[in-house]
C-alpha cells in the first residue's frame, strides 16, 4: 500500500511558487490544507512558531523541508501538500539550505502519519528522484513520483 499516495493528490501540489522568505514559502505551501479543512490557522501558526523556535530542524536534507507540528485539535484529518519553489530560500539551516521543496504533514493521532513519511523518504533518499520534483513541469510528474 502506498499511503502519501492515499494522502498527497494534485489539489495539494504547488509548483514554482514564488516566496521571499521561509514564512511565506511555509504560508503557501499550507494553503491547500488550509483550503480543504484539513487543518486550522492556529496549526500553521504551530509550525511558523516551532521554524522560529526551534531553528531549521526541519530542513531534513538539502533542498528539502518536512514541515509539521504535534499532532492534535488542529488537524482534522491526516494529510500532506507539497509546493516547490521558483527561487530556493533561506530556513537557517548550516548544511541543507537553500530550500526549494516543501512539504506539510498535519497528523491527528501520534502515529497515524508514519506510513507516509516512510513513503516519502523512499522517495527522497532517491537523488534522481529529488531533482525530479525540483524540476517538475506540472503536477503528474509529482504524483508518477508516488506510483
């Protein structure tokens, strides 16, 4: 079973998008969820909140930003988006910046999520695979990715 293909669709998929900075690039790639009622504002301010904080740990590999926050009342179902970026951004990370892909995870239980994020990392550990997200001309060469 393929569960980011069950959670990521092409509603959720953001190409070439333009931000000036980390909060913007965040603040876009949400929108979709924001959208479909899949999470709340005060989830959104979660991340931003946990990006400030925290520092960049969510920048896992170059190029690339698994945003989330803890799972709960904020999320009313479990999903995921993905924007990538016209122009790469700075999240403060030493060693995986500039960003060019992001991607949201909202979860409502505390596991409910994991399946997709080992689905996702088969992608990502794939280098190919990440600078064919980077370089996707349009939303089906995205989901092809998580065939």
């Amino acid at each position: 079973m393929n569960f980011i293909r069950d959670l990521l669709n092409e509603n959720n998929i953001i190409l070439k998008a333009k931000a000036f900075n980390k909060e913007e690039a965040v603040r876009l790639a949400v929108e979709p969820l924001l959208k479909d009622g899949s999470i709340t504002e005060e989830y959104v301010k979660d991340i931003l909140e946990k990006i400030n904080d925290l520092g960049p740990y969510m920048a896992i590999m170059p190029g690339v930003v698994i945003a989330h926050s803890r799972p709960g009342d904020y999320v009313f179902k479990e999903c995921i988006s993905m924007l990538t970026l016209e122009n790469p951004v700075e999240f403060g990370h030493e060693d995986n910046d500039p960003i060019e892909i992001i991607f949201v995870i909202g979860a409502k239980e505390n596991t409910g999520h994991l399946d997709a994020l080992q689905d996702l990392a088969r992608v990502l550990i794939n280098e190919d695979s990440v600078n064919k997200i980077k370089n996707a001309q349009n939303k089906k060469e995205i989901m092809e990715l998580f065939m």
